[in-house]
C-alpha cells in the first residue's frame, strides 16, 4: 500500500514499511552519520568477536611464512624474467647466425658459378693435346675393375697386361 504526497515540483511515495521515496528534480538532504549512529547495534556473541579479534592479529610464524614465501615468489619471478630474457637473446642470435649462412651459402653459390662458367673447356683440351702431348685412350688401354662401393680406384701397383 502507497501513499503518495505531493509539495511543489517533488513527489514523495511511501512504501509498505513506511519508507519515503522522494520522486522530482530535487531530493531532501539526509544526514547519513547521524542515521548510522542511531541504527540499533547487534549484539556479537563473544565466540565471534573473539574469533574476529584473532583474525586482526597475526602470529609471528604466519607472518614469517608470508615473508617467505614472498621472497620465493620473488626468486622465482626473476629467475624466470632471466630466463625469458636468455632465450630472447638465444633467438636473435640464432637468427644472426641463419642469416650469416645464408650469406656464405649464396657467395659460396654465386662463387661456383663464377668459377664454372670461367673454365673453357676447349681450351683446357688443346692445351692438353699440343702442349703436354696427351693423347685419347685407345681401345686396348681401358680397363674395367668391378668394385663394391661407388667411389673411385686408385692404383698402387702396375696392373699386369
């Protein structure tokens, strides 16, 4: 059940427990302190405020225990500041490192091919012919080994004819 009260530009409505509900443009001005100090009190059992009182005060060991255990975290979170720095470094230069061998490996490459496309071949060949006398192998001069293994036949002795 509302009752409702009308002055000026405001609207006050009351509600079943006799609370005011000021509706308008303006509000009353309440005096917030005064209504606290006069709110009645609750009586606290001396088992609860005994238990509250315990909780306010900390014993030496459990602060000790914060302390260290603070300073563990403490350890712990620069320890691992360290190591994430550590592995920052380690990828940078990692990749330092990448770039410097793909570096060489494209001289390397461009190198090769310099060196290869330099070489003629025809002239090697009438070098070897005129000038140090080298002649093609004929047919009786070659001679075929079986071997194991792919790689080359060096000759340590004569091979009988």
């Amino acid at each position: 059940m509302a009752a409702v009260q009308r002055a000026g530009n405001q609207r006050r409505t009351t509600d079943s427990r006799g609370r005011y509900y000021v509706q308008g443009n303006t509000a009353r001005q309440l005096n917030v302190a005064r209504e606290i100090e006069q709110r009645p009190q609750k009586k606290i059992s001396n088992r609860t405020r005994k238990n509250r009182d315990k909780a306010r005060h900390m014993s030496a060991g459990y602060v000790f225990f914060l302390c260290i255990a603070l300073v563990t975290t403490g350890f712990v979170l620069v320890n691992y500041v360290g190591l994430q720095a550590d592995i920052t470094n380690n990828v940078e230069y990692i990749s330092k490192l990448e770039k410097e061998l793909n570096d060489l490996k494209l001289a390397n490459d461009e190198e090769y091919t310099r060196i290869t496309s330099s070489v003629d071949l025809e002239e090697i060949r009438r070098i070897a012919i005129q000038e140090l006398g080298m002649q093609y192998a004929e047919e009786g001069q070659i001679i075929s080994f079986a071997s194991e293994s792919n790689d080359y036949v060096k000759q340590l002795a004569d091979i009988p004819k």
